[in-house]
C-alpha cells in the first residue's frame, strides 16, 4: 500500500495556495505510506526563479553548491538549500549545464530531481514531519505531487521515496508494484540506462524518460508502458507541462480524480479531496482500467 | 434489569468532523439508542462498520473503505458515495448508497440488501455468498468474480468480464453487456426469474421500473455455465 496525491491548477490566480492545499491532501494519505514520503513542486518561483534551474539531490553534504559553482564560471552563486535527506542545488543555468557541473563536482551524490521549475524532495519518516521539512504548506507553484510510501519490494531509503524523477522535469509516483521490472531493467541497461536503486518504480520512471526522450507524448509514453510492464499499479506522472494518470488492467489499485474548472486533483482515497475548494461541484470518477488520463497545461 | 427500549434515546448525531469513527463504532456496538446521525464523514474509513443490530443510521455525506462492512440487521444510509469494499462481508439488513460505490462494493457478502443508487466501480458483487446487490446505474469490469451465491441486478450497464469463474449467483443486466468473463453465459429469463427481479427492484425501492413490465423486460439473466466446477486438464487454459 502506498498513498498518492497530485494536485493541477488550472487557475493562476490559485498558485499561492498549491502548497497548502497539498499539505491538507498529504494528511488524508499518511495511513497508507508511514515509512517515507515525497514530493514534486512545479513552478515556486520563490525556489526556483525563472532562468534558473534546480536539481535535487541524495548523499551531498553541505559546501557542495560552492564546488559546483566553481564548474560553472560566470553563473554566481549556486543556492544550497538542505531539507532532510534531500539537497536542492539552484543555479541560473540550464538544468543540462547545472547537472553536468554536479557530476563532476560531486560524483558521490545521486541526482532525484532535475528542472527549471520543478523541484524534488525526499525522505524516510512520518510524512507529516516530511511536509514540515520540506516546508510544503509555504510551496507556490501551478502543480504538484506528493507519495507516501509503505515499502514492499525494496529497501526503506531515501533512494526508494518516490517520486521518480529521472528526465528533466518529469516525475512519477507508483502504488503497487511491477513484477517485470528486472527484465526490463536488463533491456533499457542495454540502451545504455543507468539506475540509482533497486526499486521497481525506478524502471517505470526511466522507461517513461527514455520514450519522451524518443519523442513520445506523455500520453503516448503510458500506453506503451501499459504493454511494456506486468503488475500493479496507479501511476501519476508529471511533466514541465502535464498531468498524467493511469491503472493496470485490473485496477486493484485504488485512483480517484476529481476535475474541476479551477483545478483537476488525483488521490489513492477520497478522503484526501474532501476539503478541496470546490469538491462538491467537481467532476469526481475512478479512472477506468488500462486507460490512460492526461492533462496539458 | 433495565430493558433495553427504557435506555433508548431518540436519535444520537455524531460529527466525525470533530469526533473519532472508533468513538462512533464503539457506540453502535454498544447502542443506546435506535437511530443514528452521522455528519461530516469527509471519506472516513469503516464507518458504521461491525453493526450488530436493528439500528437506523443516516450518514451525511461520502465515506471511505468498508463502509458498513459485516453489517448484521442494520438499516444504513450514505447520502453520498461509498470507497471500496462497502457492505464487505454484510450478514443481514439494508446498507443504501444515494451515489456511487467504489470497487468491491458487498465484497463476500452473506446476506442483506446493497442498494447503490449511482454506479459501482469494477468488481461489485466479487465473491458474493448470498447477498443481493441492485445497482441503479452501471457497474465497471470484473462483476460478479467468482459470486457463488445471491443475485445482482444491475440497472445500466455492466463492463467487461462479467461473471468470471461464477458459482450459483444469479445476474440481471438491463443495458450493454462487455464480454462475458470466462464460464459465465446468458441464461433464459423465466417466469420465476422475472418475479424475483420485480422483487428485488420493488425491495430497493426502485418501484417506477419494477411495475413496468416494458422496463423489466429489458432485463437478461447471467449465470454459470457449470464447466469450471471440477478441475479438467482441458480446461486448464481457461482458469
């Protein structure tokens, strides 16, 4: 069992309140996932300022930002900013300029999330202590997701929090789990894909970065995974301009969406939604089996 | 020794806005009174489940998982819709929900009358031990799974795979069926199967369609076509 949450706002004039509206969401998922829990803001300014970009990362210690500042001559300062597990680097470069700087700065930190206006956090402990750290009530921004975890295949660590963000800007959170994953995981190693974990849902996230990379849409890219991948599962996957949600054949997994004029919301559980604004004129359904849902900004 | 109705009170509200379902499903294990009031369930699990008795009980508003499951004598409705598993389990009584239920909806379920007025998600009625469900819209894929016993009638549609591996449930579908699951066919509607669903309409408090004669004709019959009972080699590809 694992607890998702995403939240979509179709109203600009809704971007302050994203963080606190997730905040008020998490606790409705808390029971689901105890053991850890993470999250993707898209678009805190605040954060991340336009032109700039951000990358999360795992095992960097504090000092790295003006290592990677001396890769990146004439940008200034790298911004460092350390939440829990999760060190989030913001420089005004491009996230393929910033990220190059990282690996060859710090090669001992594992890269979890890369945008230019998305930003990753993860972690092992309560969620709402998580919430706390990562200051989500105070998070601006025009979408977001957050995942509680309750491990079942792979280790309880940092590196096994969702989301999964493996292409700029684009993440994936997972309740269930893939039972193919190894074989598919030996093919896409074959293409030249390297992992960070050993967790199943990791192979759904690069599966899905590489065929966006090919070009795929999001939508296109689900489908394909749909007949790709064996398991369970209710996916939500985000990227620097969607929304994307879909179930396996069965369905099992639990996945209920809420779409409203102002906004479009996705939760394991209604109890989640339930204090939304607006709820009660919503458009509220379970997605169906097999098929995938999306949203363009 | 005080009788029970000299303890009764008239009817007790509970606000799970502020109070505990563990509060209010210790109260209706132990009630004391006959009528219940539950407000604010913002999607909480279990409510109302594990009653034990002749008990009215109104929620106002959308529940969680296993809403009113194992449910024995008790008259329960959700004026809104139901999560997963509602009625799981049911013994006896009537658990009705003005909305739509979520999967698995009277999962297992012995006895008693489910009414869903909306639709039901995939799975309703899996594994059914003699309960009846009446669905006043649609229900999605996987219906009816492995049902062995009761009958469900399904006003709208019903989604793929109805009636895989089913025993001796009966089922009545009014609209478009998707493929039938795997040993389940279409059986003749007799004169005893259209009496039972006029019964079972008219009991859900759908009477409109159950006094219209045009409306339950409309209405096929699903059933078991008995070949999965004993394990066959071949038929070892259809299990």
């Amino acid at each position: 069992m694992c607890g998702i949450i995403g939240l979509h706002l179709r109203d600009p004039d809704m971007q302050g309140q994203l963080g606190e509206l997730m905040a008020e969401m998490l606790q409705g998922i808390v029971g689901r996932g105890p053991d850890s829990a993470g999250v993707a803001v898209y678009g805190d300014r605040k954060r991340c300022p336009e032109g700039f970009s951000a990358v999360s990362l795992l095992h960097a210690q504090p000092g790295v930002g003006a290592a990677v500042a001396e890769r990146l001559p004439g940008t200034g300062a790298v911004e460092e900013d350390r939440v829990g597990d999760t060190m989030v680097l913001t420089a005004q470069a491009s996230p393929e300029v910033l990220s190059t700087a990282v690996a060859a700065a710090v090669p001992e930190a594992k890269v979890v999330g890369l945008g230019e206006d998305m930003i990753v956090y993860k972690g092992v402990g309560n969620p709402l202590d998580l919430a706390e750290a990562y200051r989500l009530r105070d998070a601006s921004g025009w979408q977001g997701i957050a995942h509680t975890r309750m491990a079942t295949e792979s280790a309880i660590n940092a590196e096994g929090c969702h989301p999964f963000s493996v292409g700029v800007g684009v993440s994936l959170v997972h309740n269930g789990s893939f039972s193919n994953h190894a074989t598919i995981r030996r093919e896409l190693q074959r293409k030249g894909v390297t992992f960070d974990s050993q967790n199943d849902t990791e192979v759904g996230a690069r599966y899905v970065a590489n065929r966006l990379s090919e070009g795929d849409d999001l939508e296109t890219a689900l489908i394909a995974l749909g007949e790709e991948f064996d398991g369970f599962y209710t996916l939500l996957v985000t990227t620097e301009n969607g929304f994307a949600v879909v179930r396996d054949e069965i369905a099992c997994k639990p996945a209920i969406v809420a779409e409203h004029p102002r906004w479009v919301a996705m939760a394991s559980e209604f109890q989640a939604l339930a204090k939304l604004p607006g709820i009660d004129e919503a458009r509220l359904f379970e997605p169906e089996p097999g098929r995938v849902y999306a949203w363009k900004r | 020794m005080e009788t029970l109705n000299e303890t009764l009170q008239e009817t007790i509200t509970f606000d799970l806005g502020t109070e505990g379902v563990r509060d209010l499903n210790a109260e209706l294990h132990a009630p004391t009174a006959r009528r219940y009031r539950v407000k604010n369930p913002l999607g909480a699990h279990a409510v109302a489940a594990g009653v034990d008795g002749d008990l009215e009980i109104l929620i106002e508003g959308d529940v969680g998982y296993y809403c009113a499951g194992m449910n024995q004598d008790g008259r329960i409705t959700v004026e809104g819709s139901a999560g997963p598993g509602v009625a799981e389990n049911m013994m006896s009584g009537v658990v009705r929900i003005r909305g739509n239920a979520s999967q698995s909806a009277g999962a297992t379920a012995h006895g008693g009358l489910l009414v869903i007025e909306g639709n039901a998600s995939t799975r309703c009625g899996i594994s059914l031990k003699g309960a009846d469900i009446v669905v006043g819209g649609d229900i999605g894929a996987m219906g009816a799974f492995m049902a062995q016993a009761g009958r469900i009638v399904v006003c709208g549609d019903a989604g793929d795979g109805l009636g895989d591996s089913i025993f001796e449930a009966r089922v009545y579908v009014r609209g478009e069926v998707g493929a039938l699951g795997a040993d389940c066919i279409e059986k003749d509607m007799g004169p005893e199967h259209r009496a039972e669903l006029k019964e079972l309409l008219t009991r859900a408090g759908m009477t409109e369609g159950a006094d219209d004669p045009a409306y339950l004709g409309r209405f096929r019959r699903y059933g078991s076509a008995r070949t999965l009972y004993h394990f066959n080699s071949d038929h070892s590809g259809r299990y």
